[in-house]
C-alpha cells in the first residue's frame, strides 16, 4: 500500500458545464455538472474530489452517504425537508447527512471540494459478521 498525500487540485476539473445534472432530480433550470474523483479508498468505503454545476434547482431525495462538502466557489440555497433554507458562499463548509432530502438552489455555479464515506450495504455487512468467527480463530 502507498501512503502519499493526495493533492485535491480543484483546478484539474474541466471547466467546461459538464452533463445534465443527475444529483437529483432538476426543478427548474438547465444544472450542468462535472466532477473529478481524486481518491478512493481500496476498500470502496470513502472518496473524495472536486464537484461543479451550474445554477438551477435541484431536489435530492434519501442522499446515500455522508459527505463533507467544501465550497470553493459560488453560491447555493439548501432547503431540508421540512426545514428553513440556509445560503452557503464560497469559503463554507457543510455535512449532508446520509438520508438528506431537500432543495439544492445553485444561485451561482457552485464548485466544492467533497469527501464522502460510503455505508456498507446489507450484504457486505452480513459477509463481514460470517467472517469474524474466522478473523478470531487466525488471530487465536
């Protein structure tokens, strides 16, 4: 295994728009966004990268993973479901929670550094209990 920093360059993304945006699902607007996943751990569980896209609204439904997210460039209005908007600036941090469900408004395109921790699903947690029996007895 290499243990090397990994330089989040946010200037190795594209600065082209990218793809339709597939975060969610588009409200209003035309959200065009692009990423750069710069690591991913061998054990498929965290990532990390740069992310952008331009404006439009954007509702995200039951988010998979948790993930930090470090905007590095424009301005967005978050809205929970359920709950009261909130603006993030350039500079901001913020966690979206697994199982977030809300509004993305990108007011200004929006480019963000992420990291994001993967939950394991059902089966990989059911193989993980049907090997520790075996992990005990190598280490016995």
């Amino acid at each position: 295994m290499q243990h090397r920093l990994i330089p989040l360059d946010s200037g190795l993304i594209d600065r082209e728009p990218g793809k339709p945006a597939v975060f969610g699902t588009v409200l209003s607007g035309n959200p065009q966004e692009t990423f750069l996943n710069l690591y991913d751990d061998r054990g498929g569980r965290f990532a990390c990268g740069v992310w952008q896209c331009t404006p439009g609204v954007v509702a995200m439904a039951d988010w998979p993973y948790d993930e930090l997210c470090v905007l590095l460039a424009g301005r967005v209005v978050i809205t929970p479901q359920g709950g009261t908007p909130a603006e993030y600036r350039q500079g901001d941090a913020f966690v979206i929670p697994k199982g977030f469900t809300g509004t993305w408004d990108i007011r200004e395109t929006i480019r963000k550094h992420y990291a994001i921790q993967k939950h394991a699903g059902r089966a990989a947690a059911v193989k993980r209990l049907l090997k520790a029996p075996l992990r005990l007895m190598r280490n016995a």
